[in-house]
C-alpha cells in the first residue's frame, strides 16, 4: 500500500466530507528527510469533527491519525484543515 492509500485510511476515522493528499515528495529530492524513504506531503481535508475547534486541536485530530506512519513514512505534512461550515477558498496546490 502507498503512503498516500494508508494516510487516506488513517484519516477516515475523522468521516472526512472531503480529502485532498498531494504527494510533494519529487521536490524535495535530496533533503536529509528523504534520503530514509520518508515523504512530503500536504493535504486539504474536510470534516465534521473539526466544527468548534480551533486550529491547533484540528491539527492534533490529524496527527493522532498518522502518528504511526511518522517519521518513517512522512517527514513533512503540511495540513489544511476545514469543518464543513468553512469557506475552503483553493485547495492546496492552487
């Protein structure tokens, strides 16, 4: 399985409305992160049980997900995180 298919599974306990997953990994060629195989990655997600929290426990909901595939399978994750009420404006890579 990719790292990307496990980071979409991981991330199904939050019921997302919405998922984006943007492997970056090929632009980072050469950092010291990636020399083990670990990845860059960025996502967009969108889900219910991010309405009335703040950005930092939104990030911990993510975080909590993945913990098992840090830092050996994501070195870097950039998060986007939105409750469906919100105003997503582009995603990520636009």
């Amino acid at each position: 399985m990719s790292t990307e298919e496990m980071i979409r599974e991981r991330l199904s306990r939050l019921v997302p409305d919405a998922l984006e997953v943007f492997d970056d990994s090929h632009e980072h060629a050469g950092h010291a992160g990636a020399q083990d195989g670990a990845g860059h990655y960025q996502l967009v997600i969108v889900s219910r049980k991010f309405s009335g929290k703040n950005a930092v426990a939104r990030h911990r909901l993510v975080y909590e997900a993945l913990s098992d595939l840090m830092p050996k399978r994501i070195h870097a994750l950039a998060i986007r995180a939105y409750a469906p009420e919100e105003e997503m404006g582009t995603s990520a890579k636009g």
